[in-house]
C-alpha cells in the first residue's frame, strides 16, 4: 500500500510540474483524430485516454484528441493506412501487426527476446532519447508515420477452448488465431499447432463459433474483450512481447509547431509512465483474477517448462533474427543485461 501512494504521489507531483511548464502553450488550435483497437476497461483504453486528457489540460483546450477506441474505425492495418495516408492523425498497432508495413517490427515478435525482469530497461531505451526509440522513428519515418506512444501490450500467454495447456506440446493439432506477423505464425507452428491469422475484431466470433481452438495474447485484452466466455484454459507462456504503438501522419506531424510536438510528446511520456506503474499493473492483476473467477484454468509454466518453450521456438527467432539488423537485434538484447 505504501509502495503504490508513493508512485501515485510522485506521478502526480511529476505531472503537475510538467504542466505548469507549458501551461502558457500559445500555440495553434489542434483537432486530432486518435483511432485504437482496444476494448473498454484495458490499460491500453487507459493510457490514451489519460494521453487525451493531457493534451488537453496541457493546452489549456486549445489541442483536442477525439478518441474511436475498440477498433471502431478498422482493424490495426486500416488504422495504420489511414495515418499513412492522412485521413486519420493518429492510428494505433499492435507491433506483431505492424509488421505488415515493415518488416524491422517483427523483432518483438521474436520468441522470449525479452523478458519481463529486465522491462524497465527496455522501458528506458524505448522512451524518448533512448537508443531504441531513436533507431525506430526513423523506421517509421521512412514508411510515412511518425511515433508518438510507444503505449504497453504485455506478454501473450496462449490460452485454448478444450484442451490443457499443462505442457510446450499441448497446443500440438490445435487451430491457433495468429496475427499476420509471419513470425507469430512460426511460432505457432513450432509448437505444432495450425495458425490462423485473423483480425482481432474478429476472434471472440471465431472462438465461439469454433473457428480456432486456441489464441496467444494478453490475460488483460482477451478478458477486457470477453475472451473467457469461450476458453477454459491457459498457460503462463509469456511467448513475446508487444506494444500498442501510436503512428502520427508524418506530413501532419511536421507540419505542427515545435511549441506543440513538445507539448504532444510530453503528453505521450507522462501517460505511458501512468500506464506503465498504475493502469496496467491494476488491469493485469484484476484480468487475471477475473478470467480465475469465470472457470478458465492457468497453468503457471515452471522454469523447465518455460526453457522447453524457448527450446522449440529456437529455430524461430534464429530464422528471423537472421533477416532483421544485427544493430536492431544488439540494442534489444542491450537492454536484457
């Protein structure tokens, strides 16, 4: 308890400085449109709705951040064309899914790359002046878009309809729903099991109806999207990592004042550090409990179970790690020290 007041503390002591610094913003008047895929009560859903609130306490009303959550304007692939091609500000993706516009994306899909004893180090080199967020804004900037919140996913954890997942070969057989990262696919296929790449809007439909017997993702979005109604079982498999990344329109973005970007991005900043020690924390656990409390059965992987996981998806990340910057994949493995 005492832990948690003295992070909420200094995260309102943090956030009021920050604003009292630009609190005189004289910069133009902003509409922006901010379109991402997840459901309502997520740390996602969270995390830009405080960004939202930001911006606008920050510019004193003059920058306003209309929000379509829960994939109302499309799937992550439509929401990202639309900030490509300007009809949308801001689109959010999941990074599995970005890598269908650039392949440099798909090192967070590599198999057990990171872990989470060494996230806040990640965090670091991920935020901005780091050494991962600098090599990514140009990875973006060369595809048209711009980052703005590198906004947390978590690890994804397999869960099926009917089968245990007590053991790395239980999902052997199973249909398993897949991004369309082609390495999310081969994992699924090292583990034996049969992708099926779809949509997220559409796996609560697919897993009622039996399309897939199986999914990889987060306890918090599959419990936040009613997941748990149509799964009995899960594995702590903590496979891979992801983020819900924020893609500015680039053109539009250069397009804003300096006195403006700053104000965005220390928007971004102070609602991704929300997230990160207040949001997802509470949502994680609170996901969790509740997926417990609707019958699903988890099983906690051992450590054995765990180097068996990492042992099949081997071939996997040497594949693709082969294809991707030797630099890229250092700088990830920096941060896992």
């Amino acid at each position: 308890m005492k832990i948690t007041s003295f992070i909420l503390s200094s995260l309102a002591l943090t956030m009021s400085v920050s604003t009292a610094a630009v609190a005189d913003y004289s910069g133009p008047k902003v509409k922006m449109k901010l379109a991402h895929p997840a459901p309502p009560g997520s740390h996602i859903t969270a995390a830009y709705k405080k960004f939202s609130e930001l911006v606008n306490d920050k510019s004193d009303g003059k920058i306003k951040v209309q929000l379509f959550p829960g994939s109302v304007l499309g799937s992550d692939r439509v929401m990202i064309e639309g900030a490509q091609r300007g009809t949308l500000e801001i689109g959010v993706s999941s990074t599995p899914n970005l890598a269908s516009f650039t392949s440099i994306y798909q090192v967070f899909d590599l198999p057990y790359i990171t872990s989470p004893e060494h996230q806040e180090k990640l965090y670091k080199s991920l935020d901005k002046g780091g050494p991962l967020n600098t090599y990514l804004e140009k990875v973006a900037n060369d595809i048209g878009l711009q980052p703005i919140m590198y906004a947390e996913y978590g690890y994804r954890n397999f869960v099926s309809k009917d089968r245990p997942l007590n053991k790395p070969n239980s999902l052997s057989g199973l249909k398993v729903r897949t991004t369309d990262s082609p390495v999310d696919v081969a994992v699924v296929k090292a583990l034996g099991a049969n992708p099926a790449p779809i949509s997220w809007g559409e796996v609560y439909t697919a897993l009622q109806q039996g399309t897939i017997d199986a999914e990889g993702n987060t306890f918090d979005l599959m419990y936040g999207a009613k997941h748990h109604e149509n799964i009995k079982y899960a594995v702590t498999s903590a496979h891979n990592y992801g983020m819900q990344v924020a893609m500015a329109n680039k053109k539009w973005w250069d397009g804003l004042p300096d006195e403006t970007q700053q104000l965005i991005e220390e928007a971004s900043q102070e609602a991704v550090t929300y997230q990160r020690t207040v949001a997802y924390p509470e949502n994680k656990k609170e996901s969790r409990q509740g997926m417990i409390d609707a019958g699903v059965i988890i099983h906690e992987a051992s450590e054995d179970e765990l180097a068996e996981y990492r042992k099949l998806t081997k071939p996997v990340f040497d594949e693709f790690s082969n294809k991707l910057p030797v630099e890229l994949i250092q700088l990830i493995q920096d941060t896992q020290k």
